[in-house]
C-alpha cells in the first residue's frame, strides 16, 4: 500500500451542540438512577442492568464486525469498518460498568437470596462474578490492542492536526518502520486478533447470557439461548453501524464515501441477519412448544402468554395455535412480545425485500433504527418478565431516565473517539 493509497487520520473538532445534548441525557440518567435507589432500588438496578447488557453487546458486536471484515479480507466497506470501531470504543467502559451492575445484584438474582441447591456450584456470586468480569476485561485489553493496530497505519503525520490527542498521536506512532511495512505489519498482527476476539465473543458472551440474563430463572435453560443473545448484539450494532453510516453520508471527508452499493450492502446485511435472529428464536420456541415442559413453558408463557403454547385441557391436550389478539393481553408483555417481532423482523423483512430501500439512505436509516430500538425492547423483555412477571415493570419514568442516560455516554465516548482519535478515516484517492 503507497502512501498516496493508505489511509490519513483527520481529527476533528467535537460537534458541541450534540455532546451538550448527550451529556443532558447523561445527566438525566445520573438523575433518574439515584431517585430510583432512594425510592425503588430494585426498578433502578434493573432497568441498568438492561442497559449494560444492551450497550456492551452494542459495542462488541461493534468490534465483531471489524473482525469479520478484516478475517475475510473484505474490500467494500470502506469508512463503514470505521464507523463499527467507534462503537466498540465502549468496550473498556463496560468493565466499570460491570463493577457497578454487580452491587445491585441482590436486587436482580433471586438464586443470591434464595439458592438453588442442585446449581449452587454454578450458580454462586463468587463464580459468576469472576467469570463474567474475565470475559469483560479480556475483551477490553484485546479491543485496545485491535484498535491500536487497526488506527496505527494512519497516525503517521496526524500529530500535528491532532491538538486534543497530539501526545497519544506521537506514541502511538513512535518507531515508525515505513508505510509500506506498517500497513503489513497492521494487516497481519490484527488477522490475528480478529480470530481470537471472534470466538471470545462467541463463548463469552455465551457464558454472560447464561450468568447474567438466563440465570434470573434459575430453573429454566436453553442451550441455544446464549447464540441467540450474542447474535442479538451483534445485530444491534449492525443497525447502528447502518444508521451513523447514513448520518455520515455529508460529513467532511466522508461525503460520497456511504456509497449506493454500501448502503447497499448494510442493507442486505440488516435483512439477512434479522431473519437469522428470528430462526435463532424459532428454534428455540419450537421445541419448547412441542415438548410442553412446565420447567421450560414458563419462559415463553411470561412473555407471550398461553396464545403460543398447548392448551392443556382436562384429559387431553391440543396441538393446535388458537390465536386471538385479547389473549397477547393476557400477559403484561404481550404487546411488547409483538412489537419486538415488528420491529425486529417484519418490519425489516418487508421494507428490505427489494433494492431500492436498501438503498435509499431514508428508508434504510428509519428501517436501521427500528430494529436498533427493537432489539433494546428485546433486552428488556428478557429481563423484566423473570423478576415482575405480573406487571409491565420494563416502562416508567426511572427507566427510561437511566435509558437515556446510558445512551448520552455512549454518544459522547463514540464522538469523543471519532474526532479525536482517527476512527473515521477515509483512503485518500478513494473515488
């Protein structure tokens, strides 16, 4: 790779309108937490640990993407790659994070106070603890060092555009061995990282959907439920990778760069991979529905009430759906059942079945931030029917506040690696 071919950090300034807004909403979430502890503790500490979950897989997910793209040496994204690093940004983050959701445990677990005996050697705070936070602080350190690598070919020379981070710039870039050799070295060096981050995620994010999502029913289990999960994140930042990939269309140095034929392909990404998370539920509602289990109906019946499950009648039982929409509201969640699958599959089915919304970067944007908040519905729906399954605990004003407040942060960590770091960076004869 050339030098009038490799690509150039370009810095920016912070656009202040948008990080005043993001630190409101950090504010209201600091807010809406703290009022929450002081009147319903166990509403607040659940409605952050959705959100942890939501935005660590968010920006994990971010950095899978990266990793896919470099092991299968793709060449269409462009700055799209970019724009899904900055998401995994957050990936340091989430281990503070981690250490905060874990003092308000008590209120989210029910095995902590009430033991399973027959789990106790799995199910037991020292153990998830330490698990969880090895898979949390492995990721960090292997997403910095991807990063790094990833960034590092392009930091060469940007020192002096660079004010906010100039020092990091110059280290970053100390013992420079040529262009060339750089970007080589960077090619190789984070092939190998992708590969190892890729089956951390897989395992790991498997072994925290087991921790810290499925164990809130101690007696229920899915051996498929942790893909399902990791996929789920991994989809989340698809969308949101699409959504700022077309929000960036007519930035600078950006501008011309979110081709047709890349929204075309996000496009095509988001419709593929929505339909393989709905397969991935499939899969495990099926089985569920035909076996008929009281220990595994249980899940499902809290969220989508008897309408999708077998009517046990006296002296038999019947195979057959009887769907009436007065039964979704059966359940507190029922509604919100529906919704997520609105706006998680058909919606994104349908509107991206042909090419021209794929590439239309409306229709593509709107479809990308409908299923990014459908998917934050979904987190909500695996938590909250498992600690109030008699009442729509997931909506309020505490939850939403710390909602908003968590999605303030990570704005601000996303533009603050953006534009002072080179995440955004464009080849320089590009056409």
């Amino acid at each position: 790779m050339s030098s009038a071919t490799r690509e150039i950090a370009n810095p920016r300034a912070l656009p202040m309108p948008l990080v005043g807004f993001a630190a409101l909403l950090v504010v209201v979430g600091v807010i809406a937490f703290f009022v929450g502890l002081s009147k319903d503790a166990a509403t607040a500490w659940r409605a952050y640990h959705v959100n942890f979950l939501y935005f660590a897989g968010l920006a994990q997910g971010g950095l899978v993407i990266s990793c896919i793209l470099t092991t299968v040496n793709a060449r269409w994204h462009g700055p799209v790659r970019r724009i899904a690093e900055a998401l995994a940004a957050w990936v340091p983050v989430t281990v503070v994070l981690f250490l905060i959701d874990y003092l308000g445990w008590e209120h989210i677990f029910e095995w902590i106070a009430h033991p399973v005996e027959s789990k106790a050697v799995w199910l037991n705070v020292p153990r998830v603890f330490w698990s969880n936070l090895a898979v949390f602080v492995a990721s960090a350190v292997l997403t910095v060092c991807f990063l790094y690598h990833s960034l590092r070919p392009g930091l060469k020379g940007s020192a002096d555009k660079a004010s906010a981070a100039r020092g990091m710039f110059a280290r970053w870039s100390a013992n420079w061995r040529g262009d060339v050799e750089e970007a080589e070295r960077s090619k190789v060096i984070t092939a190998k990282l992708a590969v190892a981050l890729l089956f951390l995620f897989a395992f790991g994010y498997t072994l925290v959907s087991f921790d810290l999502v499925m164990s809130m029913e101690p007696l229920w289990y899915s051996n498929l439920f942790g893909a399902y999960f990791a996929w789920g994140a991994f989809l989340s930042a698809v969308c949101v990778t699409t959504l700022l990939s077309v929000l960036h269309c007519f930035s600078p140095g950006l501008a011309g760069h979110i081709t047709v034929s890349r929204r075309h392909d996000l496009g095509k990404m988001i419709f593929a991979f929505s339909i393989f998370w709905m397969y991935l539920f499939w899969s495990q509602y099926i089985v569920i529905w035909y076996s008929n289990l009281p220990e595994e109906t249980g899940f499902l019946a809290d969220r989508l009430g008897s309408m999708f499950l077998i009517d046990n009648l006296p002296g038999r039982a019947t195979y057959e759906w009887n769907f009436a929409l007065d039964r979704i509201s059966a359940v507190p969640y029922g509604w919100l059942s529906m919704t997520v699958w609105l706006c998680c599959w058909i919606i994104p089915f349908w509107g991206l079945l042909f090419q021209a919304p794929k590439k239309n970067p409306l229709s593509l944007g709107l479809i990308a931030l409908i299923v990014a908040v459908g998917l934050w519905l979904e987190r909500n729906l695996l938590v909250w029917p498992s600690v109030e399954p008699g009442t729509a605990a997931w909506c309020g004003g505490i939850q939403f506040g710390i909602a908003a407040g968590f999605l303030g942060a990570f704005i601000l960590v996303f533009l603050i690696y953006s534009r002072i770091f080179p995440s955004l960076l464009v080849p320089t004869n590009e056409s």
